[in-house]
C-alpha cells in the first residue's frame, strides 16, 4: 500500500498536469483508506487524493465515483474536481478549507445541502440513475464471501446477512443520489456547505444519508422529517424508518472495521490508521456487532 501510494505520487509528479507537476505537495493525515497531498499554486491551495486499492477501500466502485463526480459538477454543493484519473489511481481537486465540527454545524445549511442534493436528482436522466444504482445485496455478499476466508468473522457474516434483510425493509420513498459517508469530516465550508469524498456515492434510498444527518451531525429527527421525499409517509411510518436506517448505517460501520481488521491494515505505517483501528478494539467491535444484530432483529416495520 505505502510503495503504491509513493509510486503514484511520484509518477504523477513528473509529468501530465502543470499542477501536479509544479505544485509543493505536502502530505496530510492519511484518510480512512486514501493518501492525501495539499498543494499550492497561482493563489488556489488544492488536494490531491491517491486511491487505496479497492482491496483496502471496501465496496469503493472507482468507475461509479467517476460518473458521480462528473454528474455533479458546477452544484453549489460539489467538491471541484481538476481531474480525476481512475485508471492511474488519483484525483486532483480544489481545496474547499477545513471540515465541519460539531461546535459550527448548522442544521439548517446541512438540511438545506442535502435537499438540494434530492432536488438535483429530480434532473437525472433514467439511464444515468441506472448506471449509477447502488446494490447492497451484492455489496454484502461480497463482504460475506471475504469474510468467510478467514476464521473468527462469524458475527460479522450474521450480521452481513441480517442487514441484506432488513435493508429491504426501509420505507419506500423516492429514489434519489447518495452520498453514503455523510460525517463532520466530509462536509467543508465554502461559502456554501461541500460535500466531498464520493466514494460510496450512487442512486439508491435517501434514508442512510438522511439517518447520517441525525446521528453524525446530532440533527433532530423532526428536522430531518421535513426532507420533502419524506412527504408522503406518516410519522410512525418516518420514525420506524429513520431508526432501521440508523441501525444499518451503525451496522455497516461494524462490518468495514471487521474487513479492515481480516486485510491487515493495521500493519501500515501510517500513525491515523493505526488510531482509527485501535479504537475500536475487537471486544468492543464484537459488542457493537451483537447490538446491532439484536436491535434488527426487533425492528418494527410501519407499513
């Protein structure tokens, strides 16, 4: 993964793109899975992004993130793409400053960024929507079948399973574009709210986006319940659903740290990584996956 990144980043700097090329790139903190450089050229600071290998950044699909990016650009909301080169592992953007805290989140900019996502969907053409579908029964059988290779994993291939039910289950309401990694650190303040990192973006349901504003930004749900693709349902019927979607979006979670901890990330040399994992440590992830397993399987669903 490291002589991967370094190879990219080197390559990338001899030659193609001005900016790549003359820019002072200086690392920052590891993400999740990517490497990211900072640069600064003719007064605009950027960021580079070199793509993890979709060994380590699970259930990323680089070909559908591409057509997200490009569909999206020139909204308000949209992360400024330079260029994107899925074939050579990496993405130059404009920097769009520092993320959001929980001290200077404002509910109403946040619900706001995401209604104007749902209404630019209402513009997507039929075959772009198809091409961009997101498919968790596949996604989680992909994740069963790595995860059965190795022993231990038995809860989280439980759990794989209950959530290929139970996601089923979420209210029907519009199908719009999806985010999928909504939290403070993917939201930046430009002017307007951006929303970058797409990796997991695609067309599905609203509900694990909108569930992510009431966990990961503490907004209410009666804030959340005036999404306009929640019109037509009753309240029992948003609330049932918006607790389902927060208990898939908790047991998602669970299952991408029990795939990093099968591939051995832990092992990378990079300090943030190692943080991340280490807080969670494998009694408390096998708690979480046991509550998350409980909780599902006491799901109430209001038709």
């Amino acid at each position: 993964m490291i002589n991967q990144a370094h190879s990219a980043f080197s390559a990338l700097k001899q030659k193609e793109h001005e900016l790549k090329a003359t820019a002072d790139w200086q690392p920052l903190a590891c993400g999740s899975s990517n490497w990211l450089f900072k640069g600064h050229l003719g007064g605009c600071d950027y960021v580079l992004r070199i793509n993890a290998s979709t060994e380590y950044a699970f259930g990323v699909c680089r070909a559908r993130e591409e057509k997200v990016l490009a569909l999206i650009q020139g909204q308000d909301w949209a992360v400024d793409i330079v260029e994107n080169n899925v074939t050579k592992g990496w993405c130059l953007m404009k920097d769009h400053g520092a993320s959001l805290t929980l001290k200077n989140v404002s509910a109403s900019e946040v619900l706001q960024m995401l209604a104007q996502i749902h209404q630019f969907s209402k513009s997507v053409a039929p075959h772009i929507k198809a091409e961009l579908a997101f498919d968790y029964q596949k996604l989680f059988s992909q994740y069963q079948a790595i995860l059965t290779k190795a022993t231990g994993n038995e809860l989280a291939i439980l759990l794989c399973r209950q959530l290929t039910n139970s996601i089923k289950f979420l209210p029907a309401v519009s199908s719009v574009l999806m985010h999928q990694d909504l939290h403070l650190k993917n939201i930046c303040q430009q002017g307007s709210l951006i929303a970058i990192d797409w990796e997991y973006g695609g067309w599905g349901s609203p509900w694990l986006d909108s569930a992510a504003l009431y966990r990961e930004f503490e907004i209410s749900a009666a804030l959340v319940r005036q999404l306009s693709v929640f019109d037509q349902l009753s309240d029992d019927a948003f609330i049932a659903g918006l607790d389902l979607a927060d208990i898939i979006n908790k047991g998602i979670s669970c299952i991408w740290y029990w795939m990093r901890r099968q591939k051995g990330v832990a092992k990378m040399s990079c300090s943030e990584h190692k943080q991340d994992l280490s807080q969670v440590s494998l009694a408390q992830l096998t708690i979480d996956t046991q509550l998350c397993l409980d909780k599902l399987s006491k799901v109430n669903i209001v038709e």
